[in-house]
C-alpha cells in the first residue's frame, strides 16, 4: 500500500514561539544521549497534536502502530513540554524488565567513565 501523508500541527516552545535549538535538544540523537527511551520519544511525540479520544497518555509503539489515524491529527499547535517529556520518560523506564533497566545504568556508567 502507499503511505499516507499529512501535515501534523505546529510544534512550540514553552514559550509559546517557534521551537529552535535554542529551546534544548535539537536532534533524536541528543535526546538518546541525555537518556530518553527511544518508546518514549515515539510515545511523546505521537501526541503532540494527536490523541485517540481518551486521557490514555502512555502508549507502547504496537499500541500506537494499531491507533494512530490522520483523521485525529488536531489542527492547533502544540508546545513541546520538557517537564511532561521527563515525567513520561520516567514512565517508561518504571514498565521495562529490571535486567533492561540495569543494563541502561551500567551503559551510562560506562559512559560516563564510572
């Protein structure tokens, strides 16, 4: 089948202005490097101008691959929310096995020279 493609809604900074680099991280890369959860940069994304009808705010991808439809894509903007990132990073990381979370500490640890 051919994709579908749409314009998803304007992203801001808390600030209400265009987001830049100079509102924080500026590439998926830098997000990985400061810890978030692949799952969770999908996750928070999704919803930045989408939403399936619910207050659900935590989605596994599967989840979101059977949900996600352009027909609830909103047209307002939406402000990307560092603090609501953080909250659902800290979400994510709760729902993964203990031997996936230990080895995401020990690969900082590595990192970080420890």
């Amino acid at each position: 089948p051919l994709p579908t493609f749409a314009h998803m809604s304007l992203i801001l900074a808390p600030d209400r202005s265009k987001l830049s680099k100079r509102h924080g991280a500026t590439s998926v890369g830098q997000f990985k490097e400061e810890g978030y959860l692949s799952k969770t940069m999908v996750n928070y994304l999704s919803l930045l101008g989408w939403n399936d009808g619910t207050e659900q705010e935590i989605y596994e991808v599967e989840e979101l691959e059977k949900l996600f439809g352009v027909d609830r894509i909103n047209k307002s903007p939406a402000v990307f929310d560092k603090v609501k990132l953080n909250w659902m990073n800290g979400q994510h990381l709760r729902l993964l096995p203990e031997s996936d979370v230990e080895a995401l500490v020990g690969d900082a640890l590595k990192a970080a020279g420890v």
